[in-house]
C-alpha cells in the first residue's frame, strides 16, 4: 500500500501555482481562461507534465530550477511550460475546428 502524506500548505501552494500556470497558459495558448478548476487542474497536471519533461530532455535545467518546488518564479515557470505544452496536445485532439471570422 502506498502511504502518501502531504501537508496542507504543499496542497495550496500546488493549487495557487497550478492556478496561476493553467491561467496564465491558457491566455497564451486559448486566448481566455478555462474556468477556475480547469485552470487549476491544467496548471497542476502542467507542472508534471513540465517537470518530467524538462529532467528528461535537459537534466542540468532541471537540478538548477529544481523543478516543482513550491511557490517561487522557477516553479512558475516549469508549471506554465508545462501547461502550454498540454493545451497545444489537447488542441491537436480537439475535434472542433477554429475558424476565424472577420468583421467589416
């Protein structure tokens, strides 16, 4: 069985971070936001997601930033890469096509 154990000050500041990054990356990626748990949950899955990949693909980044660390700009950063990162794959699943309509 596995045994987790995290503290309530680590939950918020995963949500206050997750928050910020799936917001911040929404408005880069979507151009609004998704709502506060959606934002929450892109911004968290993010930071996983950005985590992973950047021990992965530069190891020496990453012991520098220490990837997801709490609430500091590197953790941001990680998680908001992260977070763009999701929403660009989701956007190549999404079945709906975007088109843009002019106005004259």
């Amino acid at each position: 069985m596995l045994d987790i154990h995290i503290s309530y000050t680590a939950l918020l500041v995963w949500v206050l971070v997750g928050g910020l990054a799936g917001w911040l990356a929404s408005l880069v990626v979507r151009g609004s936001g998704l709502g506060l748990l959606g934002n929450i949950l892109i911004g968290v899955v993010g930071a996983f997601l950005g985590g992973l990949l950047l021990s992965l693909l530069l190891p020496s980044v990453f012991s520098a930033t220490g990837g997801f660390t709490g609430f500091n700009v590197s953790s941001l950063v990680v998680a908001f890469v992260g977070a763009v990162i999701l929403l660009l794959v989701v956007g190549l699943f999404d079945g709906r096509r975007r088109t843009h309509t002019s106005t004259t």
